[in-house]
C-alpha cells in the first residue's frame, strides 16, 4: 500500500554524489590536453552545473507527493501544486526515480532517496510500486 503521503527533505546522499561527480569531471578535465580556454569554459559549464544541482536539491525541502491512486499523484512543490501522471518508477534499494507527466507534453522525474523521506515510507513506497500498489 502507497504511503498517504511523502514530504521530501534534502538528500544527504545525493548531494554528497553530485558532488564527488562534478569533482571528478573537474579533475577529468584538468588532467586532459588541450587549449586552456576550451578546458576553462568546460570547467565553467560543470561549475554551474554543480551550483543548479545543489541549489535544486537543497530546495526540495518540504515537497511533497501525494498518490491519490497508483497512477495519479499531486505533486506540492515551491512553485505551486500539480496534479500528475506516474508514468514510470525505477525502483533500487537506496533509490526510487518516479518519471511524472504533467499536461500533455511536460515530463518530471522525482528522486526519493533513503535519506530523503523515513525508512518505513521508502520500504512502503517500494513495495507498492513493485507489487502494484497491492498488499502482498
């Protein structure tokens, strides 16, 4: 059965691999030959993509997922709520990546790391998700 609802915070876990990610492309980037400037805007581009990255995560204090059925969600964001459609889930121990289409052509994906909600709503919103949304 779904959890009636999911209020994210902040994920210590994924913050801590993005991190470690952009500073290995960071790293890949100084050590490769090559024109200064071309490696300056790169290493620029991924600067940025760190600080949207952490600056997007660190907001997702307080969203949150409601399931009115398996399919149908409400999602309550900084930017207002809406109603949408769970189109796909990747489901892993540590990990759930929820793909949402809103309207007929935007699509979002939702993180919900272990840390990111309790243990008991992460196990409860794997569970339905690999069953189905059925009790077993």
């Amino acid at each position: 059965m779904l959890p009636p609802v999911l209020v994210l915070r902040p994920s210590r876990g994924l913050l801590v691999w993005l991190l470690l990610i952009h500073l290995l492309a960071l790293l890949a980037v100084a050590v490769t030959p090559g024109p200064a400037l071309a490696r300056g805007v790169i290493s620029a581009v991924i600067v940025a993509s760190l600080a949207w990255s952490l600056r997007r995560e660190l907001r997702r204090g307080g969203d949150r997922l409601t399931p009115l059925t398996l399919t149908k969600w409400r999602l309550q964001t900084i930017h207002g709520t809406e109603d949408a459609e769970l189109v796909d889930a990747r489901i892993f121990r540590r990990l759930v990546v929820l793909q949402y289409r809103i309207g007929d052509r935007r699509r979002r994906f939702v993180t919900v790391a272990a840390d990111a909600v309790d243990e008991e709503t992460h196990r409860k919103l794997r569970a339905a998700l690999t069953t189905g949304g059925h009790d077993r």
